[in-house]
C-alpha cells in the first residue's frame, strides 16, 4: 500500500471518470441503493476523498467518519464540509485500532488499491465494527474477468455507443493503467463468507468492469 499512499500524496483529485455534480449524484444513487437511507445512522467511508460524494448522501455530520491516506484531498474536504471527524492513515492502520461501532461501512473504487491479503484483513477487522444489523458495501471494484472490457475501451455505461479503441490505445491502455489490484470474483465471495458476512456480489451501475459488494451480518 505505501507506493499507493506515495502516488496519491499531492493530488488533488480523486481522479474518476468525471467530476461534476451530475456524476457524484449518479455515484451516490447507487450508494444508497446498496446502503439504504443513511439519515441517523454512524457511517464511516474509507477512502472518503475530497468530500464530493459526502453531499449527496444525506449523512448527519456528527455521525459521519472519513478515512483517507491523501492530505491535500481531506482538506478540500474541510474546505467543503467544515470540521469532521476526518483521519489521514491508511485504511488498515484505521481498522485496526479504531473502536468505533458503525451501522454502514462504504467506500468506492477504494479496494482496487488494497492487494487481496489486505482485502482479507479488511474484510475480518470490519466484521468487528458493526453494530447488530450493520452492513458494509464496497463499490467499485475492478475484476479480473472484466480486465479486458477496460482496456477495448468499453470501461463505462457512457463509453458503449463510442467508437473502440484502436490497437495503439489497448496496448498503452495496459502499459500504463493506474487501476491497481484486479481481484477476483469467486475469491472476494469466498473471503467475504469467511469473515462472517452474508454475502452479495453484483454489478456496478456506472463501469462495466466494476462489481460491488455488499455485506451483511
């Protein structure tokens, strides 16, 4: 994770497809279609960015906690929202030694920066900060058996009715991806079910080479 926390150190952006009102609003749709309504309810995000997506949710402040390793992205976040119970570590590190109870754990297109050992890891100390029907969902993970939709260009909903890319871009496109971690779908089910979760894995709305995870106990 430490080249991860190197490379995100100095942006500014939490670098998706688009960053405009219109996208964060279509993001948290599908967040609160997995998550349900998070109005008084403790919520904590891993990898919670610049605080774009925060407004759209509908979560009470007081009972909001963000974790995200970039200190240039959390103060934006300030900037936006004001004070928050914000922390700038790695999400592991967070985990392990917070002692916190939630009702919702989320992130989005966070696990593609954890290996699967860490996803693992992840997944058990998690388990532990749930309160008695909580539920964690992670969106946006890239798989493995989507790897190839990516790089033809064909990444997202938007990008079907445009034009493939040519046999230049693919070979770039695989050279010079910033995606990380591609896991795998049969593995992510297993280890989630070991963690003690029921267990749910389904596509993501808005990238096709994306799936979302959704854990209940």
């Amino acid at each position: 994770m430490s080249n991860w926390i190197s490379y995100w150190s100095d942006k500014t952006s939490p670098l998706h497809a688009e960053d405009n009102p219109n996208f964060y609003h279509d993001l948290a749709r599908e967040v609160l279609y997995h998550c349900g309504n998070l109005s008084g309810k403790r919520v904590l995000e891993l990898g919670c960015g610049d605080g774009a997506l925060f407004e759209f949710l509908g979560i009470d402040s007081a009972k909001y906690t963000g974790v995200d390793f970039s200190p240039a992205l959390l103060s934006k976040f300030r900037n936006r929202h004001g004070e928050m119970d914000l922390h700038q570590e790695d999400l592991l590190g967070f985990l392990e030694k917070c002692e916190g109870e939630y009702d919702i754990i989320f992130s989005y297109g966070v696990l593609q920066y954890l290996s699967p050992g860490d996803v693992t890891a992840m997944f058990n100390m998690q388990r532990r900060l749930l309160g008695g029907g909580g539920k964690c969902v992670h969106l946006g993970i890239p798989v493995s058996e989507m790897r190839g939709v990516f790089h033809s260009g064909l990444g997202s909903s938007e990008a079907i009715g445009g034009a493939r890319r040519s046999l230049l871009k693919k070979v770039k496109s695989w050279i010079t991806s910033r995606i990380g971690y591609w896991h795998d779908i049969p593995l992510l089910f297993e280890e989630s079910k070991a963690a003690g979760f029921d267990t749910r894995v389904v596509s993501n709305i808005y990238y096709l080479y994306r799936v979302n995870i959704i854990q209940s106990i």
